[in-house]
C-alpha cells in the first residue's frame, strides 16, 4: 500500500493500524480489530473504522468499498 509523499503525520493508534496493514494487506476492519484488540465488538469495529477514515484523507490508506 504506498503513501502518497504528502501524507499528513499519524498519531499512535493510527500506526497501529498502519503497522497491521503493512504486514499483511488488504485487511477487513474485522481483522485489524481482531490483531489489534483480540475483539471483534461494535465499539472496536467503529473506532477502527473510524481511524480508517482518518487515515483515508490524510492519504496514508486507500479503502475497497465493494464488499
């Protein structure tokens, strides 16, 4: 997954989120909230989705909708 050169700085959770997928991408929410938390719950699920989202605009992930 490459950044783009003007990515904006991360903060810590987000590069845990980053060091997931550098790992071993593409990855579901699901998976990420499974490495990182060993839980799958709806509070992890949203707070991972939305550090993806944050992620997305500051250009560091790209993100496969289709299903």
């Amino acid at each position: 997954m490459p950044k783009k050169e003007s990515a904006e700085p991360v903060s810590g959770t987000e590069l845990q989120i980053l060091d997931e997928l550098w790992k071993d991408a593409p990855k579901t929410i699901r998976e990420i909230c499974d490495a990182l938390y060993g839980d799958t719950s709806a509070s992890f699920y949203a707070t991972v989705q939305s550090l993806l989202d944050r992620l997305e605009k500051k250009g560091w992930v790209t993100r496969d909708r289709s299903g």
